[in-house]
C-alpha cells in the first residue's frame, strides 16, 4: 500500500479539537448562509409570544379604601387627653395590621362575608397594609371582577370589627377614601415586551442552531488540516481569483495566460509547478494523475494551468482529459472542435489526434473529447488506453491526465492504475474531511504514488481562515457571465497526429 496509508486514518480514534479562530468564521459563514432561519424563529417567536400573551391574559382589578382605626373607651375615654388617644390609635392600628393575616384566616369573617354577601366562596384575594407612624390602613381586594372585589371589600369593612373585637378589643372604622369601583385592570397587557421577548428567544434558537451547525461541520479550511491525519504533503494553496465589475465582455478565464487573474494566482500555480516537477523528477515519474473528492473543486483548471506552467518553462506537456463523463479540458484550452475525439482513437481505430494550444511554443498538446461518454470505464480500462498513454509519454516530459472526481465513479482509480503519481486537488471548506481521506484512499488501493494536495478557492478575511490572498465574487467556472463565447484567446486549434502503430492495434 502507498506511503500515505502509513498513517492510522481511523475515524473513530481522532478526536478533533475544536479551533476558535475557524468556529467564529463558520459561525459568521453561517449567518450568512442561514440568516433566513433567524429571521423565520424570530417570527414564530415573536407571533407564539404574542399569541400567549393574548390567549392567556386575564384582567385583575383591585378594589381599594383607606381607613383610619379609632378605639371605642367608653365613659373612661377623654376627649381633652388627644394625645393619649392617638398613641394609643396608632399602636392599635399597628396591631390591627400585623393580626389582619390571621383574622383574614378564620373562618368567623370568611363565613360573615359569605353570608353577607350571598356567595358559596369568596372570589377575591383580600390585603392589608398599614402606614407608618399613623393610624391610617388600607384595606384591598384583587379578582378578577371588579364589581366582586368592590363588594368583597366593603363586606370586609362591614364586619372586620365584629371579628377584631375579640382579638384587640372594640373598634371604629372611618373612612377617608371610599370604595369605588375599579374601571382599568391592574395587570394591562404589555403585547411589546412579549413580542421582544419572542424576538429575542427565537434569535437565540437560530443561533444557537447556526453553532451546531458550525460545530458539526468537518471540511477542511487549512492545509495543515490533513497533516496530522495523513502523511503527504500539501504542495500549496491557490486563491479564489477575483474579478473586478467591468463594462462589457472580458475574458473571465481561470489562466495564468489571463492578465485579469492577478498576480496572486499566477504566483501559486508557479509554487505548485515548482513542486510537482521536482518530486517528479525526484522520483523519475512522468505520469501525473489530477483528481477531486467532489466536482467542482476546480480540478481541470488546476491540471490545465499546472501545463500551462511547466509548458512556459520548456518542458513538452501532453494534458489528457480522462473526464469523458464532463470533459472540458479542450474548450478551457480554446482547442474545441467536433473532430479529433479521444475515445475516437481508442474505440475505432482512427487516428489520435493532440492538439497543439497556442502560444505555448509547440510544448503543450492537448487529448480529449469534447462531448461526454455514458459508461467510460470499459474505454479507460481497457489495453489500448494503457498502450495510448504509454506511447504518448514516450515523446513528451510530462503526461496530466484530468479524472472525474473520485465520489462521481470509479474512473479516477481505474486512471491511477496507469498512472505514476497523482496530485489530489482540495476545495478549502467544500468536501468533508472524511469523503476527502476515503477519496484519498480510493487512489491508495491502486498503489499510485502520492504527489501531495493542493488546497484551492482559498479565502482570506472574515470569510476565510487566515489566508493572504483576495478573494473574488466570480470564481471558478466554464465562461462566467460576462466571459467570451468563443473558445477562447488562443486560437482554434492545432494537431498534431499520433499514427497507429502495430503495437496499438
């Protein structure tokens, strides 16, 4: 088995430690992705709060009189001696108040204002409270029927001295503030703070669902990621390319032969074509095979741009586009036609035709088919695919050979079979790490040596992972919205002509 399964990739035996920096960005990532969802529990929050509040209100009024409390002396009392008199007021007031809870208790003036009022119970909850240093209290009663609480409380006012009478002696009851009858409830409703108060729980259950999202997610941001679970080697990481606004068509083309790519996109591919041809030439290998876990992670524009570099070096480069389920290498290449197919030469016997890309000073040629092919597999197995791929690499440097993505069909292992070495190319936070090291392993069975990764769209900023380069709104794609309709800034085509030989047949 290859070098890269050295190391134990079991699932079940890495625990992975949970990074800051990386769970805010997919938290942030989230929120934008997801911000819909908040916005759907805040309204259901907000209305389910507001329907409580509405359902389940229930108005409370409070009847209220404040009273003053005098002791009946009889002949012994003089009206000369007041201050004895209101001393003695107040200190029988303060005891009225604190014996109320319990005269309030007995059954002697539950059962007088029952019987005074006619009622089997009493709908209401009756208060005291007494005022300092004064003879003053105030009596209260609370229920839900403003006309009950009005009666309730001048029935306790009716009897409340036939029952205190026994506990601190004959009293008299002035009013200063009748009863009246209470109009608004006590409780009004606050529909605003119950719909806030909705608002904010169903923000808080959006995020909270948005943090499990974060925390559940497994891709990989960082090159550094897979080191630690397999023992190759990340060959560099290439930006997601930026394309400013502009008036009219440009060409949006993914290429270092495009001035709008930037510098920092030419520069990474040139890192990355510095180190895939010294291990190499390192390890006297011709054949690279170029694969993904998922489609779309911007294989075929690596494999392409890669040619491109060491084409403008001066090596011969011969590009193959094994992908004849989506073949596209060809119109990247601005050498698409409707003659010249792959699987021509390999199902009937005609001549292969390469097609020179220009600009490239005859050192870069492209194989392939522009139009797609059900069922690859038996062509890309068979012996004549070897014996092509075989006799081609006897007249270039090189060979690239683009595959499908590994989770679309077994193509790209049945390619690593014929191949020297494979570059495996990895979205930043795109595939799961898992589908990533079973696609990793699918290239493993068949012995391939592995060139190393390369990451690719790599962010910077808030939405990315610490990364220097810009990133862009337009990314990688075939034309893009304001891309040529033609097959590109290089010309038609060239050919040059593979003639068959015994050995092929």
């Amino acid at each position: 088995m290859s070098e890269f399964h050295e190391k134990n990739t079991k699932q079940e035996s890495f625990v992975d430690v949970v990074d800051l920096t990386v769970l805010i960005v997919d938290i942030w990532k989230g929120i934008k992705k997801y911000w819909w969802l908040c916005v759907i529990c805040m309204a259901v929050g907000a209305a389910g709060f507001f329907v409580q509040a509405v359902t389940s209100y229930v108005p409370i009024y409070r009847a209220e009189s404040t009273l003053t409390v005098t002791v009946s002396q009889g002949s012994e009392y003089d009206e000369s001696n007041s201050t004895y008199g209101f001393y003695y007021n107040i200190a029988t007031a303060d005891q009225m108040t604190k014996t109320f809870p319990y005269i309030l208790q007995s059954e002697i003036l539950t059962d007088m204002i029952k019987e005074d009022l006619g009622v089997s119970y009493i709908n209401g909850s009756i208060s005291a409270s007494g005022v300092e240093s004064s003879n003053l209290f105030t009596l209260s009663v609370t229920g839900r029927d403003p006309q009950a609480a009005k009666d309730i409380l001048e029935s306790v006012i009716r009897n409340y001295p036939a029952v205190s009478k026994y506990v601190i002696g004959n009293t008299k009851i002035n009013i200063i503030e009748p009863v009246i009858l209470p109009e608004k409830p006590i409780n009004e409703p606050n529909y605003t703070n119950s719909v806030t108060m909705g608002i904010m729980l169903g923000a808080a259950v959006g995020f909270i669902v948005i943090v499990f999202y974060a925390l559940a997610r497994r891709t990989i941001r960082k090159a550094d990621d897979l080191k630690e679970r397999l023992n190759i080697v990340s060959l560099g990481e290439i930006p997601y390319v930026h394309f400013k606004k502009r008036k009219g068509t440009f060409d949006q083309s993914i290429s270092i032969q495009n001035e709008k790519t930037g510098y920092a996109f030419k520069e990474a591919i040139r890192t990355l074509g510095v180190r895939v041809e010294k291990d190499l030439d390192e390890n006297q290998d011709k054949v690279l095979l170029v694969s993904s876990t998922l489609p779309q992670e911007g294989k075929s524009v690596i494999a392409l741009n890669l040619a491109y570099r060491l084409a403008k070096k001066g090596k011969s480069i011969i590009l193959i586009d094994a992908n004849l389920r989506k073949p596209e290498i060809r119109e990247l290449a601005g050498v698409a036609t409707d003659k010249g197919e792959m699987t021509d030469y390999l199902l009937n016997g005609e001549q292969l035709r390469l097609f020179e890309v220009k600009k490239m000073n005859k050192k870069l040629y492209v194989v392939g088919n522009t139009q797609p092919i059900k069922n690859p597999t038996k062509i890309l197995s068979s012996e004549r695919m070897k014996k092509m791929v075989k006799k081609l690499s006897e007249h270039c440097d090189y060979i690239i050979i683009d595959t499908p993505p590994v989770s679309v069909s077994a193509d790209a292992g049945i390619v690593a079979e014929i191949s020297d070495a494979a570059l495996y190319v990895i979205q930043q936070d795109y595939a799961k790490m898992w589908d990533v090291l079973d696609g990793i392993s699918v290239l493993g069975i068949s012995d391939t040596r592995m060139c190393g990764y390369v990451m690719n769209k790599v962010e910077s900023g808030l939405e990315g992972y610490g990364y220097a380069y810009g990133y862009g709104i337009y990314g990688y794609g075939r034309y893009g919205k304001y891309a040529y309709k033609s097959y590109g800034k290089y010309g038609k085509y060239g050919k040059h002509v593979y003639e068959n030989s015994e050995e092929d047949e």
